[in-house]
C-alpha cells in the first residue's frame, strides 16, 4: 500500500512520485491550497494538495486530524523560506496527485502533540498515546536495545531458552500472582517472580550459557521503577566465578551504549563494596554523579551530653552521620524546614544542623541550636572531618543505621538535583561484598539480602552457621546513575550447604522438601559451579531514553494500583468459570464511612 515512510521521504527523492500511508498529524487550508502533515512511525511529511486535481483537492477538504489516509505523489523541494531545518524531511514536501481515506477518525480525547495530558487518560487512550513521536521513539530504541543484546548474547554462546510461566510458588521476597488449575482442584500455579529455579536446572542439564528475554511478575506496592508485571534480561552460565560473568556483563553493557546511543562507558566499571557504599552514601545503589557524601560521627558523639546523638553512637545498631552541603548556609528556614519533612518519610525523627558563616572564628563563626550541646573538641572535630568552608552547611541523622542511611541517603540525592550538582555524566559502577543475611527488625529473624541460593564467601555449611551476620556472600550488583541495573550471584552448588542456608533462613527441612524439594534433589546428581545476573530491561531503556518512569518505556502498562484503564482489567468473572475452578468468593467485609 506504500512505498516509503513518511519520515524516510528526503532530497534523494526529489522528482519521484512515491505512496505514503499515515495519519493526519495537522491539516492547514490556506485559501486554495492544503497542507497535510502526515505521520507515520518514522516521522512525518508535508503534503501539498492544490485546486488543479479537483477530485483530490475535494477529498483533501474533508479530511481531518488522525484520519487514516493513502497519498501518492510527487516529491518537489519546498519553496524558499518555508524549509523546516529541525525535520529530517523539512527540505522537502510532496504535491498530493491521489488521496485514499482509509479511515476516518472522530475527535481524540487528547491532541497528539499535547504535552499536559492526565497519566489516566493517557494509559486509557493508550492506543493513541503511542502515536506520539516521544513514545514511538523510546519503543523504537527498546527494539533496538533488546536486539543489541540478543546479538552479544548470541555471539557469546549464550542459548536463548524460554522456562515456564505457570510454576509452583516459593518465597522470593514479594507476594505471587496466584493461578487456580481446574485440572487440580484446590490447587494452584503461580507467575514466576523470576526464572530463577529453572535457570539453575538448565546448568545442572549441561546448558551451559542461557538467557532469555523474561516476563516476570510481583504481586506488590508499586512506585516509578516498579510494575506487577515486568521484563528482565535472564542469564546463566556454569563454570565461570564472578570476575569472568562481571567482564562478560561489563562488555554487553558497554557496547550496548556505544552502539545504540553511542555514549562511551568506563573500562573497566569501578567496583564499591557494600560496606562502603553504605558508609559513604547510604545506600548500595549509589549515583557517582553527585559529589556529596556521609561522614560518620558515632564515635565523637559517645560521651556527649545531647542524647538524640549520644543514644544512637552508643547503640551497636545505631548510626550518628553527617552530610555537607557546600554553599548550602544560603538555606532558608523553610528550605530546611522542607528537607526535614523529606527527611520524615524516611522515618527520621527531625533533621539537626549547623550553618558556617566562619571557620576561623570557631564556634562563634557557627548557627545551630545543637550547638550548645556539643563541647568545643567535638565541634572542632566534625569541622576538621566534614572541610566544610565559609558558606557551608552540615545536615545531621541520629537514629538507627538503616534510618540514618535511608533519610540521609535520600536527602544527598534530593539535594544534589535541587543545588544543580549532578554531573552530566553516565556512573556505572559493580557493588561486591554484600551480607549474606541481614537481620529483619521485628522478627529477629535472618533473611537472605539477595536471596536464598546466592552462595555465602565461604563452601563449609559449619563457618556459616557459625557466624551468619559476618558471612559475605559472592552476590554483584551493577549500578549506573543510582539505579540499579542488574543484580546477581555465584549460585550454591552443592545440597549440603543450601540446606545449611534454610536452615538459617527458619526454612523446616519439611517445608525445604515441599517448597524445593525438586532443586535439593537436583542438586545430589552433579550440578555444576554456576551463577548468573538478571537485569532489569524496563529500567535500562527508561535510563537510556531519558524517561522518568519505566510506565513510558513499556506499550501497555498498568497503573499504580496495579490496573489497566485500557481494558478495565482486572475485571469480575462468571460464576460457570468459578465453579470450574472449585472457587467461591467472600463477600469483602464492609468499609466503615
């Protein structure tokens, strides 16, 4: 129907009647003359139609914005002073000799090229959401983004093998999205949170080197970077340690940019522990680009007098830090007041701080309330500690560790965008070095901080066991620009410490062979030394493209209550298909007003 795309039609063309198929972006009638800008997935092209063809000039009258319509023509340059320099089709336009409306178009609820449009009545509308430039283009360079990888995986050895969508649910960390089998009243499937299991058992099959272009789904809270249902780039591989499936990572990634977006990554990525990420940023998923870090100050603050420090330095789970902000004494009241709101999401109780008007007239050249609580040596030391200069200011968090890494860690981030120090730059970086476990709060109850089979730093089930809070595990994460890219590990090989692991995680080795039953026994015939990653590919394009919410990069995506205004999903049932299914439903209990 065809034979070019509207946005391909240039100079080479010139003097060659060509047939373009698109929607109307805009009709101008200019007193016996029509322009018709018509839009395709590759751009779009002015279209000239003139009184001298009677019949098309008539239908070009009736035409209106996104009518489907079939033009052929002829290619002519545009006339002297009508070039249109930011269109890769501006230096040219085409005489309209025939026109086809394939199909009209009623009035959309939202014009094409309408930037304040409702998140609602975008994702209801999606359909015609996608027609918009922005949108083509992030799921243009999607495409390119998922072909790229393919290529390096395929040129790598790597096999591309699909695993089950319909699986048994275990623990990884979110709720299931739960799947009634007719065939087995009263029993269920469940969506995989990742191929995680039936990657591991693909190695122990002699596969060797997997991925797979997955979709995954979590029944969880959702935010930006989040969606119940989402795409990662799977990988595996057996007989490589993590320094060989870094560099193999650290390769794709690297020409994925070079040739996709042709940005140049550091070689080699700079690799962080976990430790230090924590110490310096307070998080593991730090963004390089912005120069501000933490300083500790647990130990100067034990022996102080003001409790709301002494407390937390004196408490083994505690954290007393502090945060420079160069220039930052310009803060208003209510800029600070603003910050500790900030900060009170986080779960701080308040957000102290010291203004430096003057370093060299000491404590005088100081503001803060908290500074009569604090002797003169200790002033002096968070003033020789932080560099802090004229003009400075010193946030403060004082609470437990994981509340002082969140709200500070989150108040450096805040902070660096709204004082316009983030580099223009792109950060890579790997965090090695994670705790095997960590301790969940309420129940004192040791959790995997990847997840189960990540293997611990150490292959005897005894030092384990023995000592779980210092056991590191061989689990890497890369991250670029404080996002987290991808995350993986050495996989435990071997039954005897896996069931070590369970056992510490409170795992029965009852409920061990009901819920893993099928990977314990794997494990018992020859699985071999393997391990792998999972990146997340909604992340890496929406970083790529530039978008804030992985919502932009996907086609049809779902809200924040985890629903489709398209399709009105999910949606009320038949009670035939209940019935099927051995299903009845409870009446929810009544919401009080």
């Amino acid at each position: 129907m065809r034979s070019h795309y509207c946005g391909e039609v240039n100079e080479t063309n010139l003097d060659q009647t060509v047939t373009l198929c698109g929607w109307v972006h805009r009709r101008r009638d200019h007193g016996g003359v029509i322009f018709i800008d018509l839009r395709d997935r590759e751009g779009l092209v002015q279209v000239v139609f003139d009184p001298d063809t009677e019949e098309t000039f008539a239908t070009a009258e009736r035409v209106r914005n996104e009518f489907v319509l079939q033009v052929s023509g002829r290619v002519r340059r545009r006339p002297e002073g009508t070039v249109n320099p930011d269109l890769a089709t501006g230096q040219v336009e085409v005489l309209g000799l025939e026109l086809n409306i394939l199909n009209r178009a009623e009035t959309p609820p939202f014009q094409i090229d309408e930037d304040d449009v409702q998140d609602e009545t975008r994702m209801r509308y999606r359909y015609i959401d996608l027609r918009r430039p922005e949108m083509q283009e992030r799921l243009r360079l999607r495409a390119r983004i998922t072909g790229q990888l393919r290529s390096y995986l395929d040129s790598n050895g790597f096999l591309d093998i699909e695993t089950p969508l319909l699986t048994r649910s275990t623990p990884e960390g979110a709720r299931d999205y739960l799947v009634p089998s007719r065939t087995h009243p009263g029993e269920f499937f469940a969506l995989p949170q990742s191929p995680q299991l039936f990657k591991q058992l693909l190695m122990m099959g002699g596969m060797d080197r997997y991925y797979q272009i997955a979709r995954c789904f979590r029944d969880e809270d959702l935010r930006a970077d989040r969606q119940p249902e989402f795409t990662q780039v799977d990988i595996e591989t057996a007989f490589l340690d993590e320094d060989t499936i870094m560099g193999l990572m650290e390769e794709m990634i690297r020409q994925l940019f070079e040739r996709v977006i042709d940005v140049a990554l550091p070689d080699p990525f700079p690799r962080m522990s976990y430790a230090e990420a924590m110490s310096r940023y307070g998080t593991d998923r730090p963004d390089l680009r912005i120069p501000l870090g933490l300083v500790d100050l647990g130990e100067l603050m034990t022996g102080v007098d003001f409790k709301v420090f002494a407390g937390p330095a004196n408490d083994p789970e505690g954290r007393v830090a502090c945060l420079r902000v160069p220039g930052g004494g310009s803060l208003s009241r209510k800029e600070i007041d603003d910050y500790t709101a900030f900060v009170g999401k986080y779960g701080a109780r308040g957000l102290a701080y010291i203004k430096v008007n003057e370093v060299q007239a000491g404590r005088e050249g100081l503001q803060s309330p908290i500074l009569k609580f604090l002797p003169d040596e200790v002033v002096s030391a968070i003033v020789e500690r932080t560099g802090v200069v004229d003009g400075d200011l010193i946030f403060f968090g004082a609470d437990r560790a994981s509340v002082v890494n969140e709200s500070l860690g989150a108040l450096r981030v805040r902070l660096g965008h709204d004082r316009g120090m983030v580099e223009d730059a792109w950060r890579p970086l790997w965090v090695v070095g994670f705790p095997m476990f960590e301790k969940d709060s309420r129940s004192k109850r040791w959790m995997a901080l990847h997840h189960p089979f990540t293997a611990p730093d150490s292959d005897d089930p005894r030092a384990l066991e023995e000592n779980p809070g210092g056991m590191l595990s061989r689990a890497y994460d890369m991250v670029l620009n404080g996002t987290e890219l991808g995350g993986g590990s050495i996989r435990i090989h071997r039954s005897d410490l896996q069931q070590a692991v369970f056992r510490l995680l409170g795992i029965s080795e009852e409920e061990a062979e009901e819920k893993f039953g099928f990977l314990l026994q794997a494990l018992k015939y020859g699985c071999p030394p393997h391990g792998g990653i999972a990146f997340g590919l909604d992340r890496l394009v929406m970083l790529m493209s530039g978008a804030s919410s992985i919502r932009e990069v996907m086609a049809f995506p779902k809200t924040q209550t985890a629903g489709c205004p398209l399709t009105q999903a999910p949606s009320a049932v038949g009670t035939g298909q209940l019935i099927e299914l051995g299903i009845h439903l409870r009446k929810p209990p009544p919401v009080d007003s």
